[in-house]
C-alpha cells in the first residue's frame, strides 16, 4: 500500500551513505583508523623478595607477585606473546624512613632486571622509579614537617634510577611527582656514563582513585594523609601540559598520563602539542572493575578489554600500559 508519506523519494534518499562500507567484516577491517597489536603494550610486573610462591594479588584476578625465581619463567612467556617492554615494580624486604632498600645494588628490582636483560635481552625492560613501596610511611618520598620534602627526595630517586641502569634497564620510570625529577634523573645518569638509558616519565600523574588496588598489591598506601600534594588534581588538564612540556624541557625522552580512562582528554591533547611519544597507563582500577564485571557475567571481559584498549589507542596513546597485555596479545590471535 503506498501511503502519501513515501510518494516523495527524494526527501526520504539519504544522500550520504556511510553504511556503505560496514557491510562486510572485511570491508571493516579494510577502513580500520585504529589497530593493536601486542607491540602496543607494555606490561607491569610485581617482583617480591619475601614470597617463595607467587601469590595472586586478589583485586587484580591474574596478577601476581612474583619471587625472583619465577621472572625469568615469566618474561619468557611475555616475550613469547611479542609484547615488547615490561614494566618492573618491587616490594622489598623491609620499609624505613627513607626508602633505602630502593637504591640497593642487590634490591629486589635491581636483581630483577638483571634476570630479565639476561634471560631476555631484546625485552624493554623499565623500571619504576618512586619511594613508596620502600618507606616506612608509604609516602613518595623523605617526610620532613609533615610534607614530603621535594629536593632531599630527588637525590635519592637519582640513585634509585641509577642503581637501576647498573642493573640494565633501558628506561626508568620516575612515577612519584616530585619537581624536578626528570632533571635530577638525567644529570645522574649522564654523569655515571648512563646515557643511553630512556627516561619514561610520569608527567601527568593524576591523584585518582583508580590506584586501589595497585597500593594493595603493592603495599604502598600512604599511612597517613594522601598524595594530592604531589600527585595531580583530576579536574585540571592544562596544568597537564605544564607538567609534561616541564618534563620535555628536562630530558623526558616519553611522557606518560595515568590513569588513562578518565584522562583520554588529556592524552589526546598532549599527543596533539608533543613530540615525544605518549604513554598511557591503564591502571588496576581500571583493569579490576573490568575482571570484576566479567566475572559476574556482567560485562564481555574481552570485547571490553579491547574496547578500553583500542580507546585509549584512539585518544593518541602510543603505547598502553596494562595488566591486561598478556590477555590481550593472546585475544589478539585469535582474530
Ligand atoms: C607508585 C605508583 C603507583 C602506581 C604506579 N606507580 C601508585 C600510586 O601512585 O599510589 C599505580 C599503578 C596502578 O594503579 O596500576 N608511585
């Protein structure tokens, strides 16, 4: 039956068609603007001097803390699945006042990294540079009347960073928002002869929420106070600029932002003015609200997990800090 309403074609013929090319899953493939790869992706990994048995960290189902018997076994399956850099954290032996254990030539990451470079020489190894896995207080640096004390903790991270480049690592990861950082870092390093060694800086390190369950696998809760007097606050972005052109201008040969999702405006501004690459870190919060609606049955774990990644890809990342790599690279095969 021909109504009045159709009788008029013209009105009713969309001139434009993008339809077009969605038909076909090939088609789709073929015009894809954003693609990963497991060379997008850099994954961290928690090395623990007081475990003999690797111990699932319980709000990051699939993540464990490893003893240093298990790293070699690990990066081989990493390598294995082509991601391209790990990312090392520790948790030491024991916490004091000022970190001491994170500078230790035979410190928990030190001996990590050298495991690694040995067992798998072509894998990035970075480490992150920060005090507050190693201080008795959980604070990113040396207190002093109540605050972290910026310039006393820029020496110590300088040493960190180097007994870290001792150890092998391509990149250090100074992650604990100290003013300065970058510059400390490289003077040392440049000074010790280390000067192929990359600085990946945490530029635009947000003081978020989405760190919970990082600090409980980490152990790195503050006892007291919060970060908010040297991490970011969530609602500025253009001090994010400031923050990552301060650290261009030092030496930062990548900068990163952290957290990544509710940051993709920041990511994809930085990537627009920079051009160092950008990083992006897809931290636990974020992994863990995704495994725990997929373990419900409430969410597709891995059509959200690729979603999430090739987001934060999109946005201008160019590479993805994330414990879902290993995951990923093999969901990533399968297509
Ligand atoms: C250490 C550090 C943190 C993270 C990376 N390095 C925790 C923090 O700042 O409290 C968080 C990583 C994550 O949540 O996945 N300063």
């Amino acid at each position: 039956m021909k109504s009045e309403l159709f009788e008029t074609t013209d009105e009713f013929h969309a001139a434009e068609r993008p339809r077009r090319l969605r038909r076909l899953q090939a088609l789709r493939r073929l015009i894809q603007e954003t693609r990963l790869s497991p060379s997008d992706f850099m994954y961290p990994i928690f090395v623990d001097r007081r475990v003999t048995k690797r111990q699932e960290i319980e709000s990051m189902p699939g993540i464990y803390r490893l003893p240093l018997s298990d790293v070699e076994e690990e990066v081989a399956e990493i390598s294995g699945l082509k991601i391209p850099a790990v990312l090392v954290f520790g948790l030491p032996s024991h916490k004091d006042a000022t970190g001491s254990e994170s500078y230790s030539s035979d410190g928990v990451v030190q001996q990590a990294i050298r495991t690694i470079k040995t067992a798998s020489p072509e894998l990035v190894v970075a480490s992150d540079v920060c005090l507050c896995q190693y201080t008795d207080h959980g604070h990113c640096g040396v207190i002093r009347g109540g605050t972290v004390a910026n310039d006393e903790t820029l020496r110590i991270l300088a040493r960190v960073a180097v007994s870290h480049a001792e150890a092998g690592a391509d990149m250090v990861g100074p992650s604990g928002m100290m003013d300065g950082q970058v510059k400390a870092i490289r003077a040392a390093l440049d000074g010790r002869g280390f000067t192929d060694t990359a600085i990946m800086s945490y530029s635009a390190k947000y003081s978020s929420s989405f760190y919970g369950p990082f600090r409980e696998a980490a152990e790195s809760s503050p006892l007291w106070g919060d970060r908010r007097s040297y991490q970011m606050d969530p609602p500025n972005r253009i001090e994010a600029m400031r923050e990552i052109a301060l650290d261009v201008k030092e030496g930062a040969d990548i900068a990163m932002v952290k957290p990544a999702l509710c940051y993709l405006d920041v990511i994809r501004e930085a990537r627009g003015k920079f051009d160092v690459p950008i990083g992006a870190y897809n931290v636990s919060g974020e992994y863990a609200m995704i495994k725990a609606a997929g373990q419900k049955g409430w969410l597709d774990e891995k059509r959200v997990a690729l979603e999430t990644l090739t987001a934060i890809k999109r946005a201008g990342a160019s590479f993805v800090i994330t414990y879902f790599a290993k995951e990923a690279a093999k969901w990533l095969q399968e297509v």
